[in-house]
C-alpha cells in the first residue's frame, strides 16, 4: 500500500488530482485504485460527511439535512472541512480529491490554500458516462459498512454476497441512493459540475474520460494519463 514503499516523488512537490463527474460516474471506484497506484490519499467529501454523520458531530447532523434531500452542502462547512484535511500529514505529498470542488467557489478555495502551498491543481479527470447508465449504477450499487468500499449488484459484484471482499462487513445501500433523491442528485448538482469543468478547462488541466467501459480499461487511461505529471510516481502493477 501507499504508505509502505518509497515514495518517487522530490521533496517538497505535491501531485493534486481532482475527479469529476457526476453522481455515480464512478470518481470513487476509480480513486480507490489511483490512491494505492499513486501512494497519495483519496480525499472524498461525501465519505468525510458520511462518517461526520455515522459521529453524531455537528456538522454531520447539518451535512446530513442537505444530503438525504440530494442537495449539496453548504460552502461554508464543505471548504473549511476539506482544506482542513489536506493540512493532514498523510497528504503532504498530494492527494486525489473526489467530490470536490463541486461549484466554482469551491475551486476558486482550492486554487488559493494550493497556491498558499506553491501548488496547484495538476489535472482534473472528468469521466463522462449518460444519465441512463447513471441511474444504473447508482440504483445497482452497495458500500461496505464500515469504510464504504463500493460494488455493483451486476457490474462489480462482492466475491461473497452481501458480505465485502476487503474487510468483510455487511454491504448497505446509501441513503442518497433512493430512487427520488437519485433523480433529484442528478437533475439538481449538473449545472455545478458544469461550472467546475469550464473552470479546469480555462486553467488547462482538464481531460475528458470515456466514462462508459469497463472499470480496468479507465483505470488505464487514467493512470496513463497522470504518468505525465513530473513526480507523479505511479507505481507498476
Ligand atoms: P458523494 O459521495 O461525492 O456522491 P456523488 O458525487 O453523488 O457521487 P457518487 O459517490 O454517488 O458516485 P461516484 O462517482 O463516486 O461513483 P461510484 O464509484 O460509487 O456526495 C454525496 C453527497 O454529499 C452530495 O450529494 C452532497 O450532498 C454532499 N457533498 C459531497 N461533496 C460535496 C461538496 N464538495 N460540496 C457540497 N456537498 C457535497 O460508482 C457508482 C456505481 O457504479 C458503483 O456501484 C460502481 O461499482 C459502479 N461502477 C463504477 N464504475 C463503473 C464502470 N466503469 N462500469 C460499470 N459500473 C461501474
Ligand atoms: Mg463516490
């Protein structure tokens, strides 16, 4: 894992990579894989908000009002929560983010505390899959218990049913995972996502991902793509 080999990094450079797309695009699938390939941690705000919630803390009992209706959670608790995270020692190297930025306040955020650190964001991966296949994946998928590794009841089954292939615990459908809240998720968060994907095409660090194959065919292009970034370090299979 990560935190086990040497890192092929210079010191003091971070790699910043930011996954896009829609509600179940796959960001999260494809950030667990790129986390152990790149030894930098997947940062995602929705599994931060659903462990602040599982906590009883007080921003996951405000997180959770706006998640369960499918809306997003406010700026002023979501900015301040991540960029709290990536002051995190275990991020020091970089980290992929998952989930955020979501608007373009959010990025313009991002751009400032990376530039505070002499960084940036290096590319911004934006997989692309159609709104039927959307609501596909989400009304198909279940996460694990206890960290929220995620499968698919067809296209990426557990080796034992109901039960996760990495730690065991029982596997659970998201709340935001009801077909109402799916709609309105999908309907309701794209403008957004538009505003961040213009903001990453204007700085330059965007591509455009197939979202539609399998899983291991985009991994590969994104893997492929990030091996360009000096000091990336991806690790062979
Ligand atoms: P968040 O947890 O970020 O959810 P999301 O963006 O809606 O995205 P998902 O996690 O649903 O999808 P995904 O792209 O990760 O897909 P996955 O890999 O699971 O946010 C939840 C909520 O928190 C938000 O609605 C908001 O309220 C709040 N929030 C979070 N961040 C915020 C922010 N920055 N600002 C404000 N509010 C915020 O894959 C989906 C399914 O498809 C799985 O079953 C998977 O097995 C399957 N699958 C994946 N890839 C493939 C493939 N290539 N082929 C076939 N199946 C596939
Ligand atoms: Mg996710």
């Amino acid at each position: 894992m990560g935190s086990t080999r040497q890192s092929r990094r210079f010191a003091g450079e971070m790699t910043v990579i930011v996954l896009l797309g829609a509600p179940g695009a796959g960001k999260g699938t494809q950030a667990a894989i790129l986390t152990d390939r790149l030894g930098i941690p997947h940062v995602a705000t929705g599994d931060l908000f659903r462990a602040a919630v599982r906590d009883g803390s007080a921003i996951g009992l405000e997180a959770r009002r706006h998640m369960e209706r499918g809306h997003l959670v406010p700026d002023e608790i979501t900015i301040g929560m991540l960029l709290a995270r990536l002051e995190a020692p275990d991020a020091i190297d970089g980290a992929i983010l998952d989930g955020f930025p979501r608007n373009r306040p959010q990025a313009e955020a991002l751009d400032a505390a990376l530039a505070d650190r002499g960084s940036q964001v290096d590319r911004a991966l934006h997989i692309q899959v159609p709104l039927d296949e959307l609501v596909r994946r989400l009304s198909g998928r279940w996460i694990c218990r206890d960290a929220g590794h995620v499968y698919h009841e067809e296209s990426n089954p557990p080796r034992v049913s109901g039960v996760c292939d990495l730690d065991g615990s029982p596997l659970i459908q998201r709340d935001d995972d009801r077909p109402e809240t799916i709609r309105v998720r999908l309907t309701g968060q794209l403008d957004s996502l538009a505003q961040v994907v213009d903001h990453y095409r204007e700085t330059g660090v965007l591509r455009d991902i197939d979202g539609l194959r399998p899983i291991d065919a985009i991994t590969h292009e994104l893997l492929a793509d990030v091996a360009e970034l000096p000091g990336a370090g991806v690790q062979p299979w």
